[in-house]
C-alpha cells in the first residue's frame, strides 16, 4: 500500500505565505508525478501545479508566478510553497501521486487533504 500525509495548511492574510507539504510512504519503486489538486463543494478537483520524475512541472494559470512545487525524490516528498496569497486560495488542497510500487504495479494516491483559508 502507498499512502500520502499532507501537513502545512492553515489561516493566513490576504499577501502572506504557507507551505504543504506531502510524503508519500509503502512500497514504492518510483513516483513518476505528483501534484496539487484544489476542490471546492460542488466543483470538480482541478490541479493546482505538478511534477514529474524528471522535474517538469506545470502550473494553473491562476496560480503562476506566485505557488512553487517541489520535489526531493529521495524523501518521497513533495512540496506547495504558496505565496501572495489571494481570499480566491481559500480551498481544501489535496497531494496526488502516480507511480510503481515495488511489485510492478502501478498506483494512483490521494492525500487526505488539507484546508487553506485565506483571509482578505
């Protein structure tokens, strides 16, 4: 089994900054991708920003120029460093991972999400 502990999210100012972070632990061969996915009530779970095994990363047009991902792959981690952030960031961030774990199979985690709330 793999599984992803989210941690770091919380109340911050409208302008301030916070950082999630996500470990994923089991029976990993590789994580090709992870990423962060937002989800409000009602609405479909979009991605925020993702990276690949590579390096790679793409980001949400809403969210360019002010949210960094990161990943140490030798930790199994990776992190969202948000900054300048808006009362529109105000939503439950989940981590996603894809990858192989060590019998050959492929696997697809969700984190259990974490709640940011950013007051204006």
């Amino acid at each position: 089994q793999v599984q992803l502990v989210e941690s770091g999210g919380g109340l911050v100012q409208a302008g301030g900054s916070l950082k999630l972070s996500c470990k994923a632990s089991g029976s990993i061969f590789n994580i090709r991708a992870m990423g962060w996915y937002r989800q409000a009530l009602g609405k479909q779970r979009d991605l925020v920003a993702g990276i690949t095994i590579g390096g790679i990363t793409n980001y949400a047009d809403s969210v360019k120029g002010r949210f960094t991902i990161s990943r140490d792959n030798a930790k199994n981690t990776v992190y969202l460093q948000m900054n300048s952030l808006e009362p529109d960031d105000t939503l439950v961030y989940y981590c996603n991972a894809k990858g192989i774990t060590r019998s050959s199979e492929a696997f697809d985690v969700w984190g259990q999400g974490t709640p940011v709330t950013v007051s204006s």
